[in-house]
C-alpha cells in the first residue's frame, strides 16, 4: 500500500513523513498515559486494595459487611468517545503491570446479551492467563480449548481456585525468591512485591462504602478524602505502622492474628471493565451485576465502569436491587482539553517535530475540536492530513526534516531540488532584499546557495524557538486578566499568533490597555511567571536570555520599590491641605479636579517602572511575533493551507448535492446558461429514477417541471422529448 | 394589495460599525446588501464580530475553572464563510419556485434573447447574470433583490450605521433615476415590467409568509411603517429594476475578480498536474444548525409542493414506454462530465492513502469511478466490492465473503463478533496482506441500520484493512456517530460525476412507471369481464363506495351489514350466503380485502389505490354505455 502513494513523492520525502508522522503519534501516545497518570494511580490503587478485601473474604474469614458489594471504580471520562478507547488501553496495560493478570474489556457492541457478555468476560478473564504468564501455560492448559457453552460462572469459579491453589504451592516452594509473579519490565519494581496487600495505605472499610453504591465524594477531588493514607506509593513500607492505625479494629486485629497472610494469600483479583457502560442495555448490566454478585464470595471479581457523562447514568440506567450491589467510586478523568494542550505544547510548539502548522489549519482543527467531538484522537488525525498534505503538496518538504538529517540533504541536493528551493516565494523575496551582487551570486552559485539554505534554515528553527516561547510569555501575561481579550489558554494565543502579528491584533491592545492599570501584587507574581517559562529556553537563544536579564533586573528594582517610594512621595501634600482653604463648594470642586488632573500626570516610581517593562515586553514581541510568511523558507516547514484539509475532514455532502443539482455547471464547467441548466437539472430529477433518493430535490424539480409542462402546454412525453433533445 | 399579516414585527438588532464598513464595503458601495435582521442566526454567522451578547448562549467548553461569563474561542475558521459558500438556507430549505408564471418568465426572457430587436435590459435581471455561474440563484431570488432595497433603507439601524450607508432617501433614488434616464428604453416595455412587477409584488406579498428560504425579502415591513407608500415604492421598484443594466457591469467584475484572485486555493491538489484550464472549485458550506432550524424549524408552515405527478394527465408510463422514450435520449454534456471524471481520477493516488477511509460523495453514480479504482490500483491487492444498494444485502454476507473467499476459512462462526475478531486477529497483525472494501453505498438500505454501520466502522479501524465508500443519501450522515466516525477515521471527498444512477437503481422502483396499479388494473378488467352481471355489480357498488370515501385518510372498508343492505337495495343479492360467495370468489382473486375493525366486523376493501380505481371505474362506465 504505502508504496503507492510513495510513488508520489520524492524518495527522501517518502521516508520524513512516516517519521514525522511517528513521532507525533508517539509523542501523543506517552502524552496520553502521562495525561492519566494521576487517575490511572489511583484506580490502580483502588483495585488492588479492593482485591485484597476480597481476599480476606475469600480466605474464609468471612467479613460481616460488605459480601456482595462488588468494589466498582467508576471512571468518568467524558464526551470524547473516540478517545476512550485509547484511555482504557492504556489503564489495561498499567493493571496487567502492577496488579493483575485477569482482565476483561467489555463494549457494548459485543454485549447484546447476558450469555454473550459472560462469555466475552470468562473468555477474556481465563485467556489472558495463558497470554500473560507463560509459567502457568501447562497447569490451566483447559483455559482456552474450553467450548463456548462451558463457559459458566462455576467454570471460572473452579478454574480460579485451581489458580490459587497453583499458586499457593508455587508460593510455598519458591518462597524464598519473593513473589514470583514478580516479572522483569515491571514497571512497580521498586514499591517491592505488587501483591503485597497489606502495605496498601487505603483501607477504606468504613461504613460509606455500604452507601448504596452512590458516588462517595464529590466529583472534583475523587480520592483525596483520607489524607495522610494516600501517601505516594514508595513510601508505603515506611509509613505501614503508622498507616495501620487507621484500619478498623477489626482488621487490625486480623492482620495481628494472621501475619502470614499479606504474603500468601493475596490472589490477583478478576477486573473486569466495561467501556461504556450508557452502551450497555440495562438488563444486560443489571444482569451481569447480579450474576457476578452471587460469585463475589469465590470470586474477587472487581468492576471498572467507563461512563461519558456522570456517575447517576450508571445508576439511573440500574434498579435498586443491581446498584446495591455495587459499591462504586468515582473517578474524574483528565478533561480532553487538559489532553489537547499537552499535545499542542509537545507536538506543535517544538523543534523536535520538524512539521509545523499555520495559523488557518491549526484554528481548523481547534474549531473542529471545541466544537464539535473534544476529541484528541480526532485531532491527532487532522493533524496527520495535514501532514500529509504538506508532504505531497509541497516539493520543497523534502528539508522538512530533523536539524541533522537535514544538513546532509542540503549537502545532498541536486540542481533540480535547489531550483524548488529558489523557487519558493519566500525566498525569491529574501534574495530581492539582497544586494544586487549577492543576488546573483545566490541564484546562480549552488554553494553559496546552499550554505544560505542552510542557516536560513537554522535560523527559521530558532526564530520558532522562540516565537513558542514568546507565545508562552504572552499567555502567562494575559490570561489572568479580566474577559481575557487573548484568551486564557496558551492554545488560543498561539492561535492568534499564528495568524497575524500580535502587536497590531485588536486583542492585544485591549491586553495592554488593560496591563497598563494592573497592580503591582498582580503584575510581581506574573512576572515571575515569565521569567521562570524564559530561563527554561533561554540556555539556548541569546535574544531570550537577554530579555530574561532584562526582566529580572526589573524584578529586582519592582522588589525594591518599598524603600524608594517613602523618599519621593511627600511634596505634593503640602500643597492639597493649602487648597482646603478655598470656602465655596464650586472653588473646591475645581481645585480637586485640577488635583486630580495634576496627579495623574505625574506617575509613580512603579507607574513608571510598570509602562518601561510592557515597552521593553511590547518591544520584544513587535520583533520577534511577526507573520510567519515574513520568514524565508518558512513553506518547508510550515503548512498553511486550511481549505483542503477542511474539505477532507469536514465532509459537506449536503451542499454538493445542492450545488450540482442546483447549478450543475459549477462541476460541469460549460459556460451555460441558465436554462441549459435548469433543463439539465429536470432531465435528471427524472431520467434517474430515484424513488428514495434526494426527495426534496426531486419535488422542487417536478415542481418545475409542472410548469414547464403548463406553460408549454404539452403532454409529458412530448416536453421529455423535447428536453432531451 | 393583501391585507398586513398581523404577525409580522419589525426586529431591530444593534450592530457594530465594523459590520456595517464590511455591509457597505462589501457591495459596490451604492447598493446596500441588505442584512437579514430578522434573522437572528443568520446575522450572527455574519461575522465573528458581532456583538459579544450574541454568542453568550455557546457551549461553555473551556476548562472548568474559567469563568462563566466569557467565551474566547469563537469558531471562525471552522465556521466561516469561505468565499461564495453554499448558503445552509439553500441546501436546509425546501425551494418551491413559487412564482407561479416563472416559467412564462423564463421563456419570454430567452424570446427576447433571440430577438435582436427587443431591448435587453429586462435580461439580466430575469435571468442569471452570464458571468456569475455559482451562484445558483432562481430568477425569481434575482427578481426579489431589488425589491429589497427601499425595505433597507428604511429599517431604522443605529444612527451611525444609517449616516455611514448614506441613507437612501427618495432624494438619492432621483437622482439615480436621472442616471437611468439615458438608457433609452421604450415606454411601453417599460409599463410592461412595471405592471408585471406589480403583480409579481402582489404575489411575493402573499407567499412570502411561506417563504422557505428566509430570503430577506420582506416586503411588508417596510409598509408597515407607511401604508400609503406602496404606492410610491411601486414606482421605486421600476426605477431601480430598470437601473439594473448599469448596475450589472459593476456588479460582475467584483464577482470575476473575487473567483480569480483566488486560484491558489487549492495549492496541493493534483500538484505537477495539468488538467483542465479551471479546476473545480470547491464547494463551501457553513454548517450552522441555526440555519437547518431556521429552515424546517417552523412546523407551522410545511412547505411541500402540491404539484405531485399524479395531477398530470398521463402521471405515469407503462415500463416499457419509459424505456423506449429514454433509449432515446442521448446524455448530455458528455465530454465536460469525461473530464469532471478524469479530475477525480488524478485524485486516486490520495486515495491509497494509508490509515485513513475515503468517503465519496456528491451527485451521480459513483460506482464506475470506484470500479475504475479498482482496475488501476486493487489489481494485485485482496479487495471484495459491496454493492450496497443490493436490496438482500446482510452483514455476514460481507464478512462470509471475506471469511471464506478471501481467508479461506470455512468453518462456521457462532456470531458475526465472532467472525469479526477472527477478521481482525488476521488483519491487525503486522505483516499482514492488505484487504480493501469497496463499499458502493454505504447508506444502502441494509447497511443503515446501527449494528450493520458499527460493524462495518470495526472492520475500517482494523489495521490492514482499507475502506473505500460512496454515499447517495442526502441525510446519509446521520447515520453515523462521533464513534463510529472516529472508527472509521474517513477522509470526505467530492466525487460528483453527474452520471446516471442506473445500476443503484434498478432494484428500486421508479416514480414515472406505473407500479403494481398498472398490473392490478388490467388483471382486476381481466377478472371484471368473466364475473356475472350481479357480481360486477356488487364490485362497482363497493368501488363507487371506496371512491367517494377517498378524501377519508381513516377509511377502513365498507362493513358487511352495510354492503349487504346496499346489494339487496339494489337487488343485486337475496341472501348474505349468495353475498358470502361472491366475496369470497373477490377475495380469490386479490381484488378485495377484508379486514376486522376494531369492533369486530369484517371491513371489505379494495387493494387499489384512488387513481386506479378511477380509471377503472370510468373505463367500466364508457363500455356501459
């Protein structure tokens, strides 16, 4: 397949744009699990421990509460369903690490019924032993080869014991190695056993748990009710004797009784997650709840619920009798956007992707984000046709590559891929701006030329360098102001950027109107802000580092306006208790508002501190925030074309249909009038017969027909004819 | 003139002066476009400017620690008039022409354009301005804008906005209407386009309340103000329709100029090609779901057209006829169609494209560019084409033809999820073959449903496996969701061909053959003629009966009591037995229905619709006589 398209490109080109295009992907993807990480912990968390109650149960202390409530984590995600697919996969591979090898994913398009949803669960819950762990392939060998109508809850139920008792033994034998379920690549390694259950800090075995499934905490902070339990997981050794104090009495006193347990007996819970819960029909989940809540005494099976809108879907979706049998908690997943502008920074607004995208596209894909699906997914796909159009459009890409790679094509290129080069507009109007005699020499001279190329190149690298660090300056200066004329996202600033210089856009005059009044307690920690985001870039671009000087010799001076101000304010005093003397109301008046006029002539020692750090700001960005088309070179890296990528990504069928029913010659290019068109338009409303096609259409041109057919007077064959003709 | 609908308001919306330098600068500067101020979602999509109120009630989709009052965001590039966009009004809206001597119009203007003699002024306004092919105005639209402009004059906007247009006042039309008078046109043609103008005003004035479009024609507001006016605005409108030959100059270079001066619009496309002098442009369209609802949203006015097929003479042509008649017709327009054709064939490459669907769509069968496809590129890759429009079409034929034709894999599946992970287990390894489908339309009516389309969006998002699809159905969208769309992952392309759908529709029936009617009636005459003379009578009884009940949408049949007491009034029967017998022969041959209402007695129906039954009844009537 790809060789197809690769026909179309030049042979360097056709190995940047899967590169680039991997990288994004890539770039995205370890955004994702980073993006989640937070949640993903939690959940993890969450599982384990409830895998661990569940274990105690099942080691026949029974406890008195709690039997049947199956331990739900329910995890709220969001509208963007395209992406959940992606967050599920990702929480999939940190539970097979850290937790446990029996998972299953349910979606709603596999479970129409309760028999298909079991056996997808006991399937996936019995199969993915054999996948993962390969040492137990001889002992559960029945696993797989087991025939649908055998899958049965008690068929788990067996085969799970057999695991235990399987692993028990091995437990005995190889005690001393640790657990050995402990493998290499897993990412836990260092909080010591992953089944070690006691170390676990939540113990959440108080009564809010037998609250009818209803959602415990409040949405926003989902797992920071305990405190001092949830401790980040290396410390869990250390801090278990103080964390066991706030077990119940009761469990303490087990733990005391049995201090072999937390070793042997924790068994890996059975996980099952189930995408899309709204999906699912109710009965099906009502079903499958109550099932798995008979088990719960042999099974320690443990629900992930994947829920788009809020946690009451699940239960408004379940009768009373199902949702009491979950005891489920809630979640909150990283909004998308969270998402998007981790994305934006780590893909868009950095050299390590050499791609970059204009100001049209990228407002496109934030238009079509925002309004219409919030899903990064389908952002990352918008981003890749741009991709792509940008490489098969533009010949001059095969430079679009990364800095070193790209020093030798340029030491590579050939006569007809300089002649592309001088082409290009942008750097037709660099050479115009030469002297006469470098022009020459640059459109004839291939070295010169190419050594040109070369730190145009660089230079349009750094130049972006910096123009995504200034945008960061920009939003850390503006977005706390009040309507945020620039917005308050860096996203929305860059989307301004992009598109037309900052300096003369509206928005930021409004901004700066705005700077010009702000405090000194507001401005102090924003400018420390500014400086922070700078000293990150400002080991690598001189012109940064200069204005981080500049600013911090400003931070300093702003620091030390206490002392100067006492010293300049006194004189004026005097004179407003002189003017206090005037007896009639109106002499006042106007004394105050002369006083008023005059003092605001003369500004303070941070007045006039405050306007000398927005010129020095406004200064910066006039240079270097300019238009990206002023850059030569800039259509090797920059793709600035919004209406293809709109034409492909939003699909207009709708408006097609009209046009080329409507004015047919807009696809047909004669120069027709307007009754050749209206005629072709009858003959085909009714040659094509098309009894479900286009209604509407059709009704508007039979109206038309009728007239004609009135006006002419002719039976309808007749006028066919002669419209035919 | 008709009397003033009482609910016709006057709406003043409060606009910025950017809007109104952009209104006015738009135009050639005299002529004021007017703005649809009653439309409040139209002036909105205006521009991104207007004021912020407006676009208060937007989703709040920011993070959650922003404030509630602002939003930043606004949608332009998404949203934003490309140039010359398809108008949403035009493609929600259901355009009946409604003037009714449109068509006398149309012709009388062409009448004109062949005889050299006729002054040519009414010309361009009658009819499409010769230079502007894209806009796909009906000559009535073109008529209604120059109506318009006395209404803008008049509607109040905010001082500044009206000092900034120049107000047209009765002064300046004078003024123009000097100008006009150096175009020499005969008095009595002109008294012809005044009094046609009159009666056009007349019927604009009372179909203008079902007007679809939301055209911004709205003639009685402005008389709302003043009464006695209409009167003078008649004499307006003739000078500015006659105004109209000098205006046409100005209008088309901006227009020429506009097209031109974008050509690099589509940069990228077909790059290093050389096709045809112009490529095609695209087709722009805002989708606004203000104009979907400003358009069908008013149950109160449906506006379908009453001029169904059935009103002609001869509605309908026996199979053959239609055949024969359209054997006949040679296609039109073939080498400009050869060439649209020939355009889409230089997108083929694009379509290789890895990781992402095509979706077709646009006017005209698709299937022999996708064939076409097929032959150039599919050749030595694994591909199975669908016909989507095969009316026995199931999802498992699909996926058993590439289980089993393509996979070789013959053993049975439990269920089609079944056979789906077993497709995708194949295809979603590395180093699999590549599969192709080529779906001719994918909105076929067995593909629609949500199961089939979640099915299908499953097999596209498989890795190895490419989907390539048309779609016909104008609301064929619907049918899929933001999930099955990111499935999918399809890129839209514009694939209209302008060719016949002779292939999608043969398994449908056709609007212009006569269905069934045809065959029932002559078998009904078959049967009718064998009967005995009572028996027919009983028949034409029943059918007269049904005839007058027509008009009834609840009709259910005649019940057996009431039908037994009309046969023996007319002497028809003598017993219900012999009744019985007859019906139950009726009921032999399928022409009669019975049918137990919901009171438990037996309702006798014919099986024929109205028009048939007609035309039976008429023909048993001249034999009779």
């Amino acid at each position: 397949l790809s060789g197809n398209w690769r026909e179309l490109l030049t042979t360097t080109t056709a190995d940047s744009l899967p590169l680039v295009m991997a990288a994004t992907v890539s770039v995205s993807k370890d955004l994702q699990d980073s993006i989640h990480a937070k949640v993903f912990q939690d959940l993890v968390e969450f599982i384990r421990d409830a895998g661990m109650r569940s274990n105690i149960m099942i080691d026949g202390i029974k406890s008195k509460e709690g039997q049947s409530d199956i331990p739900t984590a329910c995890l709220v995600t969001g509208v963007n369903m395209p992406d959940h697919d992606a967050i599920f996969g990702s929480l999939v591979r940190l539970l097979v690490d850290g937790v446990t090898p029996h998972i299953a994913k349910l979606q709603s398009r596999d479970c129409n019924t309760v028999r298909g949803a079991i056996f997808k669960m006991i399937s996936q819950l019995m199969g993915q032993n054999g996948f993962v762990d390969p040492e137990f392939e001889d002992e559960i060998i029945t696993g797989p080869s087991i025939k649908r109508a055998q899958f049965t809850m008690a068929v788990l139920t067996s085969w799970y014991k057999e695991i235990i008792s399987a692993e028990d033994t091995r437990e005995s034998t190889s005690k001393s190695h640790g657990s050995p379920r402990k493998r290499a690549g897993c990412s836990h390694k260092d909080m010591g056993s992953p089944y070690k259950p006691v170390g676990s800090p939540y113990k959440p075995v108080g009564s809010p748990r037998k609250t009818m499934g209803s959602p415990r905490k409040p949405m926003g902070s989902p797992r920071m009710p305990k405190g001092s339990p949830r401790k980040p997981m290396g410390f869990q050794s250390r801090d278990m004797k103080s964390v066991k104090d706030f077990g119940s009495p009761e469990k303490r006193m087990r733990l005391n009784d049995e201090p072999r347990l937390p070793r042997g007996g924790y068994h890996p819970p059975l996980v099952v997650i189930l995408e899309d819960v709204e999906n699912f029909p109710a009965n099906v989940l009502h079903d499958l709840i109550l099932i798995c809540s008979e088990h719960r005494c042999n099974l320690p099976i443990v629900f992930v619920f994947g829920v788009a809108t809020t946690s009451n879907a699940v239960h408004r979706s379940l009768s009373q009798d199902a949702s009491a049998c979950v005891a489920m908690e809630t979640f909150q997943a990283q909004p998308s956007t969270h998402y998007l502008n981790h994305v934006i920074e780590k893909v868009l607004m950095t050299e390590k992707v050499p791609f970059h995208i204009g100001g049209r596209p990228f407002k496109l894909l934030l238009d079509i984000f925002l309004y219409s699906d919030l899903s990064v997914k389908n952002f990352v796909k918008g981003l890749k046709l741009c991709m792509m159009e940008h490489f098969l459009g533009n010949s001059s890409t095969f430079l679009c590559c990364s800095a070193p790679e790209r020093a030798l094509r340029i030491r590579a290129m050939t006569p007809a891929q300089l002649d592309i080069i001088r082409k290009l507009p942008s750097f037709r109007s660099y050479v115009e701006n030469r002297p006469p005699k470098e022009q020459a020499v640059l459109l004839l001279d291939e070295k010169v030329t190419k050594s040109t190329v070369r730190t145009l190149m660089t230079e349009l690298d750094s130049w972006y360098l910096r123009f995504c660090c200034l945008v960061k300056v920009v939003s850390a200066l503006t977005s706390s102001l009040p309507h945020s004329p620039l917005g308050r996202q860096i996203r929305e600033v860059l989307a301004t950027c992009l598109s037309r210089p900052l300096v003369e856009s509206e928005e930021f005059k409004e901004a700066q109107k705005m700077l010009k009044l702000m405090a000194r307690e507001e401005l102090l920690p924003i400018l420390a802000n500014i400086l922070e985001i700078l000293k990150e870039q400002s080991g690598q671009d001189e012109e940064l580092s200069e204005l981080y000087n500049e600013l911090a010799i400003m931070l300093g001076r702003l620091n030390s306006l206490d002392q100067l101000d006492q010293v300049i304010k006194d004189s004026p005093a005097d004179e407003a208790q002189l003017s206090f003397q005037s007896s009639d109301r109106f002499h006042l008046k106007e004394k105050l508002l002369e006083m008023a006029k005059k003092k605001s002539k003369k500004p303070n020692a941070y007045e006039s501190l405050r306007s000398e750090l927005l010129q020095v700001l406004v200064n910066t960005f006039e240079q270097h925030l300019q238009l990206l088309n002023k850059q030569p070179l800039h259509e090797v890296l920059f793709f600035d074309s919004s209406s293809v990528v709109k034409r492909h990504l939003v699909g207009m069928p709708r408006a097609a249909l009209t046009t080329a029913l409507s004015n047919p010659h807009h696809y047909l290019q004669v120069g027709t009038p307007a009754n050749t068109a209206s005629r072709l338009k009858l003959s085909y409303g009714i040659k094509e017969n098309f009894s479900g096609r286009l209604r509407s259409k059709i009704q508007c041109s039979l109206g038309e027909y009728r007239y004609k057919s009135e006006t002419v007077n002719s039976t309808p064959a007749e006028l066919k004819a002669q419209d035919f003709q | 003139m008709m009397p003033r609908r009482a609910r016709t308001t006057l709406s003043v919306t409060f606009i910025n002066d950017k809007l109104v330098d952009k209104i006015s600068n738009g135009t050639d500067g005299k002529k004021v476009t007017p703005i649809p101020l009653s439309q409040r979602g139209r002036s909105r999509h205006r521009s991104a400017q207007t004021p912020a109120g407006d676009n208060d009630d937007l989703p709040q989709l920011e993070e959650m620690d922003e404030g509630i009052n602002d939003v930043f965001f606004k949608p332009t590039e998404l949203f934003e008039d490309g140039e010359d966009p398809v108008k949403g009004s035009a493609v929600f809206g259901f355009r009946t022409p409604k003037k009714k001597w449109g068509m006398l119009e149309k012709a009388g203007s062409a009448k004109m354009l062949d005889s050299p003699s006729t002054p040519k002024i009414p010309r361009s306004s009658l009819k499409h301005y010769p230079d502007s092919p894209r806009t796909p105005k009906t000559p009535r639209s073109s008529l209604k804008h120059y109506p318009d402009s006395p209404r803008t004059t008049k509607i109040p906007r905010t001082p500044n906005s009206a000092a900034k247009n120049g107000f047209r006042t009765p002064k300046s039309h004078q003024r123009s209407s000097e100008v006009f008078q150096e175009v020499t046109t005969p008095y009595n043609f002109r008294n012809r386009v005044k009094h046609r103008i009159k009666k056009i005003v007349c019927e604009e004035e009372s179909s203008s309340e079902e007007d679809s479009d939301g055209s911004n024609y709205s003639l009685s507001e402005s008389d709302d103000d003043d009464d006695n006016e209409s009167k003078e605005n008649f004499d307006d409108f003739s000078e500015s329709f006659i105004r109209t030959p000098s205006r046409t100059p100005k209008r088309t270079p901006i227009r020429k100029t506009l097209s031109s001066s974008t050509p690099g619009k589509t940069p990228s496309r077909t790059p290093g090609k050389v096709g045809r002098g112009r490529k095609i442009k695209d087709v722009e369209m805002v989708g606004r779901s203000d104009e979907y609802f400003n358009a069908n949203g008013d149950l109160g006015k449906v506006i379908t057209s009453d001029h169904t097929l059935s009103r002609l003479e001869t509605p309908r042509l026996a199979p053959d006829a239609l055949q024969s008649i359209l054997l006949g017709v040679t296609a039109t327009h073939q080498a400009e169609r050869k060439a649209l054709i020939e355009e889409h064939r230089q997108m083929f490459p694009r379509w290789m494209t890895e990781g992402f669907s095509i979706f077709l769509y646009g006017f005209g069968s698709k299937k022999d560019l996708l064939s076409k496809f097929q032959q150039e590129y599919l050749d030595e890759y694994d591909h199975i084409v669908v016909n989507g429009f095969f009316p026995s079409l199931t999802l498992k034929n699909i996926l058993n033809n590439i289980t089993e034709d393509i996979l070789d894999q013959s053993g049975s599946f439990h269920s089609i999820q079944e056979q789906l992970e077993f497709i995708e287990e194949i295809y979603s390894k590395p180093n699999a073959e590549s599969l192709f489908i080529i779906i001719h339309n994918l909105d076929g009516p067995l593909l629609r449903g949500d199961k089939t389309q979640s099915a299908i969006a499953h097999l596209a998002s498989i890795t190895n496996v490419h989907l390539l699809a048309s779609i016909d159905h104008i609301n064929a969208p619907l049918i899929f969701d933001s999930g099955k769309m990111s499935s999918y992952n399809a890129l839209w392309c514009d694939a209209t061909t302008l060719a016949p759908y002779s292939e999608e529709t043969s398994y449908e029936n056709s609007l212009l053959v006569q269905q069934s009617g045809s065959l029932a009636l002559s078998s009904l005459v078959h049967v009718f003629k064998s009967l005995t003379p009572n028996a027919k009578g009983i028949f034409l009884l029943l059918a007269k009966h049904q005839l007058d009940q027509k008009d009834k949408s609840n009709y259910v049949g005649l019940s057996f009591n009431d039908m037994y007491q009309r046969c023996r009034e007319a002497f028809l029967v003598n017993s219900d037995l012999t009744l019985r017998a007859q019906l139950t022969e009726f009921k032999d041959h399928k022409l009669i229905r019975s049918k137990k209402g919901p009171d438990g007695i037996k309702n006798l129906l014919i099986s024929l619709d109205s028009t048939t039954l007609q035309d039976f009844i008429s023909q048993q009537e001249l034999e009779n006589l």
